[in-house]
C-alpha cells in the first residue's frame, strides 16, 4: 500500500513537472513570436516611411523647379517694364529739351480714351482708337509730338490719383510705341484728379481717362 502510494505520487510529480514544463515552452514560444513579429512590423513601417520620404523628397525639388521658372518669369517681367520706363524717361527728356526752342502747336481734336476704376489697362475699343491714331502719324510723317495726359477721378488720395494718370498716360504711350510711333514723339504727363469735378458716376467715367493732344514745333 505504501508502495503504490508513492508511485503515484511519483507519478503525479512527473506529471505536473511535464505539465509546467509544457506550459513554460508554450509561454517562451508566444513571447518570442509576438517579439518576431514586433520586430517585422517596425521593419516594415521604417521600409515604408523611407519610401514617403522619398516621395516628399522628389515633390518638394519639383516645387523648387517650379519656383525658380517662376523667379526668372519675374525677373524677365521686370527687365520688360525698366526697358519700356528707360524708353519714356528718354521720351520725356527728350521733349524737355525740344521744348525750350520751339513753340508746340496744336493740330486738330484731343482724342480721349477712358478707363475702368483703378484701372490703366486698354480696352479693346481704346486700342482701336489708338490704331488708327498711330497709322495716320506713322503714314503722314508729320514733325509733330504727342502730349499723353492721363488722369483719375475724385476719388482716392491725391497722390494716388496722380500716379494712376501716369500709370494711364504710360500705359498708351507704350501701345502707340508698339504701332510705329517714334519715342521722340511722346511726351507723358499726369494731372491726377487736380481738374476733375465731377461727383457723379457718368462724370467721374469722364475723369478717367487719358487725353492725346497732337502738336507740331515752330
């Protein structure tokens, strides 16, 4: 009787040692596959975070591509409009000193052309005035100088206005320029809103606009 009791006993000793010895393994094996697969999914994540950078990379030199084409579209715009202000101011000087030894004369009607609010770009009905203005010039060769005035509505500052008309003024110089007329030929000026009165909306459209005076020397 005790023999067999200490077998069993022996028995049930070997057993649960089994058992605990399973249950170990089987705790080591899940441990160690949950760290396998901690290790993948951070593998896996740094592969494709490499790969987003990559693209962020290739956008952002696409940007600065982009960027630099847009710089030199504004250097070029600039190197285009210091060229057509060199030409007026050489216009100008050159009607400065013309006007000193000659008498200016003028010849016919004032042509005017308007202009929306705050506004110096031609319209298409300005340019077809301005058209036909600069082929009877360039046709008839004449010794005659355009006085190009421009100026602005009551509203607004004053010295606002004044470089709105000079804006306007520049502005038709520079398309009767584009048609053939001589740049001797141009003198720009602008009188703002020193000579306008009007307050109401049809004759405030009056006041933006630019005046041609054709003159000759005698």
């Amino acid at each position: 009787m005790h023999s067999w009791t200490t077998q069993r006993k022996d028995q049930w000793v070997g057993a649960m040692n089994k058992l605990f010895t399973g249950v170990g393994l089987a705790a080591f094996l899940a441990t160690a596959g949950l760290t396998l697969s901690a290790c993948a999914t951070e593998g896996y994540v740094d592969e494709h975070i490499a790969e987003v950078n990559t693209h962020i990379e290739a956008t952002n030199a696409k940007v600065d591509q982009v960027n630099g084409k847009v710089d030199a579209l504004g250097g070029r715009v600039d190197t285009v409009e210091k060229t057509a202000n060199a030409n007026t101011e050489r216009a100008n000087a050159a009607y400065t000193l013309a006007e000193g030894k000659f008498t200016a004369t003028q010849v016919g009607d004032t042509v005017s052309v308007y202009f929306d609010t705050a506004k110096w770009d031609l319209k298409s009905d300005t340019q077809t005035a301005l058209n036909d203005l600069a082929q009877r010039l360039v046709s008839e060769n004449k010794n005659v100088v355009l006085e190009i005035v421009g100026y602005g509505d009551v509203r607004g500052a004053k010295h606002y206005n004044r470089d709105l008309g000079r804006q306007r003024a520049a502005e038709v110089g520079r398309y009767l320029y584009s048609q053939g007329v001589p740049l001797n030929r141009l003198q720009i000026a602008s009188w703002g809103d020193s000579r306008s009165k009007g307050t109401s909306q049809e004759e405030m459209q009056k006041d933006r606009r630019v005046d041609i005076t054709i003159k000759t020397w005698i």
